[in-house]
C-alpha cells in the first residue's frame, strides 16, 4: 500500500486529494498544525480513515519528524497561507509559510527520504500581470502580489531541488478551482453563498470589489486528479492545469443569480473596501500539455461549476433553518 503525505489536509484541495488517494488504496497521511479550535470541517466525514499527525511548514524539526517517521512515497504539499488580500496584510508569514516553509519541506525530503516524489502547490497568480495570453509553462512570471511572490519563489526552489539534487519534485501550475468546499472569503464561494442568503432572505444585498477581473476557473475535484498524475510519470516536470476559459467576477455573479432567477443588477454593489493594491485582471490557460502528456481535461464545466455551488449552498442554509 503506497503512502502519501498531504500538508493542508483540512483545506479545500487536501479534502478531495485525501479522498482520491484513498479511493486508490493508498495510506493517506495529513498534516495539521495546531490550533486551539478544530478546524477539521471538510474532513470529517474521512478523519477516521486517515493519519492525522502535527506539523507546521514554520517549524523544520516537526517536518523532518514526520518525513523520518512515516518515509512516505508521495508528498504533496498544499500548506499555505492562499488568500491573497491578506497577503498584502502579513507579507512576512506569507513568505514564511507560502515561500520558505517550501523550503523547509523540501530539506526535510532531501536529508531523510530523498526518494520520495514531491509535488509543490504552484498557482497561476504567479502570472500576474500577463505577459502573454494564454499562459503556459513558458510564459514568464510577473507576480502581483506578496503570495504570488511567494509562489514564484517555492515554485523555482522546486525546480532547483529537482536540479540540484535529482529529486523528483513537480509543480502543478493551477489556475483557480473552486468547490462547495471553497473558503467563504473567495469569491466564487462569497457568491455562491451570497446568492443563497438573498434567496432565503437573510441578506439583502452582496458588496464585492472588482466585477471585471477574469478568472480561468475549474471545479477542485477534477484538478486534484492531475496533481496525482503528475507524480505517477517517469520524469518529474511542471504543468499548467485549466480549463483552457476565461469569465469575469461579473459574469459568475449574472450566472449564479439565474440559477436561482434572479438578476445579479439588482443585488450586487460594489465596494472600494475589496479592490487590491495590485489586481491580476486577466488569467487563462493553455493547459495542452497536460492534456498530451498526462491525458488530463477538466470534466465540469463553468456553468455545472456555479449550479454546484449553489445548490449546495441554497441546501446548507436550508438545512441551518430547519
Ligand atoms: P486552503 O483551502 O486555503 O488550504 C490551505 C491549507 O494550508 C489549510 O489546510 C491550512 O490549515 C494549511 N496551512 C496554512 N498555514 C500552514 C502552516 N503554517 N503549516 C501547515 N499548514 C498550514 O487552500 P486550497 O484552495 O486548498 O489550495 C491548496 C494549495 O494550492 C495552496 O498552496 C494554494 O496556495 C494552492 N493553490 C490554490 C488554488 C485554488 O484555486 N484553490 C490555485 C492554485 C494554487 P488550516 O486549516 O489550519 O488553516
Ligand atoms: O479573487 C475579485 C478579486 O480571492 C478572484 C486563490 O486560491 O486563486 C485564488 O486567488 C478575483 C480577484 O481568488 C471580490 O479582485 C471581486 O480578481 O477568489 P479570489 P484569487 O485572488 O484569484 C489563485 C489561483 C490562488 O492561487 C489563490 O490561492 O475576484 N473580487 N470582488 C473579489 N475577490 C474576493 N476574494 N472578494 C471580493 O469581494
């Protein structure tokens, strides 16, 4: 039974990882770091079936720890601090914990289990201000943000552990993927959310900041699959994972809004408090070579991606008032 390590189990991706993984027959080990409050809410339903263990990408003692005790065939490292606005607020942790804690992880692999696959968490904020549409592996980076700085970072660490020290050690380069299990404070989810608190009539209106940035979004169930099979190849390598589209903050608002026949005009304000110091304004990929070399597409689409959330946010309030 091969083993993996996840770090960021009990976020968003870790979630669906842990259970492809084990749908695979592997031991699947997450990491989480302390807290004086739980926060297991979407693992529970599969907190039985896997490894629980405590670690901190600040901390590298509870890391080589961990690597020493388990010596696990597959690491992938989803720890970070991810929301970008508070980036701007605690630039130093996320560089810590987004850039450095990479490091730390990758030291750790290095000096006690040097064999072991690794697959590093990259994002497409580290395109940033786009020097070329679409954007793949080639195109360079121009990052907008303290985390897209910090990911330009652990993303080039990766690739020079790779080099360095012939560790097989990839990067998922993931354009935004988002899920019902999506945190409240991004946008998708404080749509989805939106829509249903209004729907219901506990909320009158929904205040967001810039309507026109473009997002390539894809739904996190399908996008954690080609996390897995990047680290089944041969050869370590980096790819970009999309859906190959683009839509506006304003054209998830107008689609979210239909499902349930509103119209996004009437509810939608926007507020100055949720622009950025530097905004990305236009992301989408040209995943081709994950589909050739991976055989990887994305299987839901924009709008099934939008209904989903919904629907599972209309059922979750309806649920809280029953
Ligand atoms: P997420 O929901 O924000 O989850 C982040 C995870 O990191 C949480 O489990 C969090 O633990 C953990 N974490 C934070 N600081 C830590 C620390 N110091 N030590 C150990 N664990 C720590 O993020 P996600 O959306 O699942 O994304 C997973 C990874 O992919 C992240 O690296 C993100 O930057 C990257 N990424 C995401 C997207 C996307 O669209 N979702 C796109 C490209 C790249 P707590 O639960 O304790 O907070
Ligand atoms: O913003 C605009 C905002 O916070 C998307 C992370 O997973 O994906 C995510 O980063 C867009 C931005 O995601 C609001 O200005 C408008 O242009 O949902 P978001 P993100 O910044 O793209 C990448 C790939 C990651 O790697 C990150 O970890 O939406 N926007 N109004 C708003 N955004 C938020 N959060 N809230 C608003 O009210």
């Amino acid at each position: 039974m091969p083993t993996a390590l996840i770090t960021g189990v009990t976020g968003q991706d870790g979630s669906y990882l842990a259970e492809l993984l084990m749908s695979k027959g592997y031991e699947v080990i997450g990491m989480v770091r302390h807290s004086s409050t739980m926060n297991f809410e979407r693992i529970l339903h599969i907190q039985d079936q896997i490894e629980i263990i405590q670690g901190d990408l600040h901390d590298q003692g509870s890391l080589v720890n961990i690597i020493e005790e388990h010596h696990p065939d597959e690491v992938y490292n989803l720890a970070a601090q991810s929301f970008v606005p508070v980036s701007w607020n605690q630039p130093v942790l996320t560089g810590e914990v987004t850039a450095l804690g990479v490091t730390r992880l990758l030291e750790a692999i290095r000096l006690v289990s040097p064999k072991t696959h690794f697959y590093q968490a990259s994002s497409s904020e580290m395109f940033g201000k786009v020097q070329e549409v679409p954007q793949s592996e080639r195109t360079p980076f121009y990052p907008r943000s303290p985390y897209g700085v910090s990911k330009v970072y652990s993303h080039w660490i990766t690739i020079n552990y790779r080099e360095s020290y012939e560790m097989y050690a990839s990067s998922g380069i993931l354009f935004n993927h988002e899920s019902p299990r999506r945190g409240l404070e991004f946008v998708t989810r404080k749509i989805t959310q939106g829509v249903a608190r209004i729907k219901f009539g506990m909320s009158k209106e929904l205040r967001l900041g810039n309507l026109e940035a473009q997002r390539d979004w894809g739904f996190a169930g399908d996008y954690v699959e080609a996390m897995w099979l990047m680290l089944q190849q041969d050869r370590a390598n980096d790819y970009v994972i999309g859906s190959g589209e683009t839509h506006s903050v304003r054209e998830f608002c107008q689609v979210a809004f239909e499902v349930v026949d509103l119209d996004y005009k009437e509810y939608v304000v926007q507020d100055e408090k949720f622009y950025r110091p530097a905004e990305v304004d236009l992301l989408i990929s040209d995943p081709s070579k994950a589909k050739n070399e991976l055989g990887w597409e994305p299987k839901v689409s924009f709008k099934q991606l939008v209904s989903m959330m919904v629907e599972s946010d209309l059922s979750n309030l309806n649920n809280k008032k029953n």
